[in-house]
C-alpha cells in the first residue's frame, strides 16, 4: 500500500479528500467535517499525514498520523 497525504479540498457543492498526486477525487462529501472524517481514518491507516485546504485553496491545517519525520521540539 503506498502512502498517500490526504488532501481535504474544495470541490464542486462540497468537499472532497484526494490523495497526494492525484487527479481524481478519492471520495466526494457534502460538508467539510464529513472530508475530514474520510480523510482522517484514510491517513491513520496508511500511516500519512492529513491536509486541509479552506475554501480558498491554501492550507489550513496538517496532522501526521504514524512515523513522523519532523516532530514538533519540545
């Protein structure tokens, strides 16, 4: 299984969670609570980081789930 961020981003009438690279959406939700949901058991199983985007496309928010490469000091 090749591990994939998961991107939470706009997309038409709702949100939608794409893996990293590409083009397709992996699953299309009506609110972006329901998207992050999807996307959180998605990078919790593969071991990956999550992104959400807000609606103006920029990210907002990032969590890693599994090894990762840069904790946070302290």
């Amino acid at each position: 299984m090749t591990k994939k961020n998961q991107h939470v981003v706009p997309h038409e009438g709702g949100w939608a969670v794409r893996g990293a690279g590409n083009e397709r959406a992996s699953s299309v939700h009506s609110t972006q609570r329901e998207a992050i949901g999807a996307a959180r058991e998605t990078a919790i199983r593969q071991g990956s980081e999550m992104l959400i985007h807000g609606e103006n496309g920029r990210i907002r928010e990032r969590n890693t789930y599994g090894n990762d490469p840069h904790p946070p000091k302290g």
